[in-house]
C-alpha cells in the first residue's frame, strides 16, 4: 500500500492510502499537489534504491517523503 510520509517541526505524519480506491486516490493526489505547491519536496523512496525527485504526482511509488522547505534566521 502506497505511503505518504510528511516532515514537519514536531517529526512526521503518514497517510497510507489503496490504490483501488478511486476516492482515496484523489485524495493523495490531492495531497500532493497541496503540498508540493507549498513548496515541499517530493521524494519516491524504495528500499535498496536512491531517492528520486518527484515533480507529478506517482501513485505507484511504495513510499513519497515529502520535505518542507528549510527556513533561513
């Protein structure tokens, strides 16, 4: 089952989501853009393999982490 996993200051949330769920689906998708337009990163994670950058939204990716920007003082 896909896995959204979203960084924040206080640690992370996690959103898993089944792809045969035309709703839930959405909503990641969703998600996604919500976040990504906000400036978070996406990143496709898979064990064994380099993370990639995500700029669409990839339903079939095992786990996206999503970064938020860093903030300069």
């Amino acid at each position: 089952m896909p896995l959204h996993i979203i960084m924040d200051a206080t640690g992370d949330t996690r959103h898993s989501f089944d792809l045969g769920d035309q709703a839930a689906l959405a909503e990641a998708e969703a998600r996604f853009k919500m976040l990504t337009s906000k400036g978070f990163r996406a990143v496709r994670l898979a064990a064994g393999q380099t993370g990639v950058v995500l700029t669409n939204f990839d339903p079939n990716a095992e786990e996206t982490l999503f970064i938020p920007q860093l903030k300069g003082g």
